[in-house]
C-alpha cells in the first residue's frame, strides 16, 4: 500500500528538522569488539613479559569463543597475571560480557584465583606498563563462581588495583566490594554487564539484575605494583580508559563481548 504524500512528509519532516536545527544524536549501535574469529583489534600484557607477547598463547579464540588456557605454561605460576586489552579507550558506555568458567586451575596460583577473573575497565593503556607491573592501574568487574555447593560467592563484584572508589557516600577502604547477586556453577554462562557513566555513575547488572553501584573512580590505594610513578597520580579522577578481559589462573570463555557508546 503507497503513503499518502501528507504521510511521507510527516515521516520525513522531524528527521530534517533535526538535522538543520539541532544537534541530534543517532542512537548508539552495538560495537562487537570481539568478531568471533581472532583477536584482531586486542593487544595482550602479561606480568614479566613484555606488551604484545602472548606467553603460552594464553589468549586464544576457538569455536567462537575467547578462552583463557594455561596448558603451555610450565613450573611455577609466578604471578604470570595476563590482561587482554581493546584498543580503544572509552568513556560512556553500556559493555556486555558472557563468560563461563573452565577447568583445571593452575594449581601453583595463588589460592584466591580459584574460580575467579575479570573485565578491567578506566585502565590504563598496556603500552605504558613496565614488564614487571603486576596489574594494570584500572577498576575491576570481578567475576567468581560456586566453590560448595549451597555456598554463596556472589559475582560482579568491584576490586580496585591502584584507584579507589566512593560507595555509599565515601572512599571505601577495601580493595574488593562484594555485589549481591545470585552465585552461579562454574560451568553456567553468565551475562555480565557494566554501565560507565565517565567518572561519575558506575552500574554493575548480572543476568539482568542490578548488583552493584558506586561512583567516583579515581587513581588511589594500593595492589598494583611496580609501575611508572608518573602514571599513579592519587586523586586523579578516571574519565576514560582501556577495558581488558582478565586471566590470572582459573581458565574461562568469553562469547560475547559487545559495547554501545552512551551520550555524555
């Protein structure tokens, strides 16, 4: 059936008006920053190697997914703490992760890494940590799973290596914040988002449930280790940065890691 000419106009009109008067922001697509077939676009720094060296080919894409392995590593863990890093620094945005956890453990890691990893976020750039940085200076959606059965161990958690954040109206002490979200098996693939709101509003949701909020990330505390003095400037507010998936022992999948820019 053919609009009518007064239909058409009424369709059309707004969108020009938009464009001749006003600022007008098209809504956000989502951005796959993973295609499903390899790691272009993602660069890899693992503690006591330098940017770009994936030791052990540690980060991987098979089947359609990211997986995190440690079958080619050999002796002692020694803190062999590795981040995969997008290329592109962001600000504003709505991130989603699904990850599942994957077995064995590297079982020469430290204890606390059993079912355990990590999206980092307001990172700094991998490029300007020296091989000997632990972790990179950044906020983390911690992600943890059932350890016994009936047990709780809550996910999208925040931890914070080298910055702070205010929760509940102040600088919180600790370096880990716990959400309050359900625990899941470690096998269970779980949605995991993540609204970035610069340097104010941070919103963590898990299986469509919000678990978590804070605000005010910063450059503070402690944890991260050996880095360049000139990078960790306390009190500096974190407006932006890197977003990087984590391994520090426990194997996991990522399937899907995706982004919309939301407006300032």
């Amino acid at each position: 059936m053919k609009n009518h000419p007064k239909q058409l106009l009424a369709l059309v009109f707004p969108i020009v008006l938009c464009t001749l008067f006003f600022s007008c922001k098209l809504k956000s697509e989502w951005i796959q920053l993973f295609n499903g077939k390899n790691l272009e676009h993602w660069t890899v720094k693992i503690h006591h190697y330098a940017v770009g060296d994936n030791f052990g080919d540690t980060f991987r894409v098979e089947d359609g997914i990211i997986k995190v392995r440690y079958d080619n590593y050999e002796g002692d863990f020694n803190e062999r703490y590795g981040h995969l890093y997008y290329d592109t620094p962001y600000s504003n945005y709505h991130l989603v992760i699904e990850y599942r956890f994957a077995n064995p453990w590297y079982d020469t890691a430290p204890g606390y890494t059993v079912m355990n990893s990590g999206v980092m976020f307001h990172s700094q750039d991998p490029r300007t940590m020296p091989k000997e940085q632990d972790w990179p200076i950044s906020v983390e959606m911690q992600f943890l799973a059932e350890l016994k059965e009936g047990e709780s161990r809550p996910t999208g958690n925040m931890c914070s290596p080298g910055t702070d954040v205010v929760f509940e109206g102040k600088i919180d002490p600790r370096h880990c914040i716990s959400s309050t979200s359900d625990t899941y098996a470690p096998e269970e693939w779980v949605k995991a988002e993540l609204i970035v709101r610069g340097d104010s509003l941070i919103t963590h949701i898990i299986n469509g449930k919000k678990v978590l909020e804070y605000s005010k990330p910063q450059i503070g505390g402690g944890v991260a280790n050996r880095y360049d003095e000139s990078i960790k400037i306390d009190g500096k507010p974190l407006k932006e940065g890197f977003i990087a998936l984590q391994s520090e022992g426990q194997p996991i999948d990522f399937r899907k890691v995706e982004l919309k820019i939301l407006e300032d």
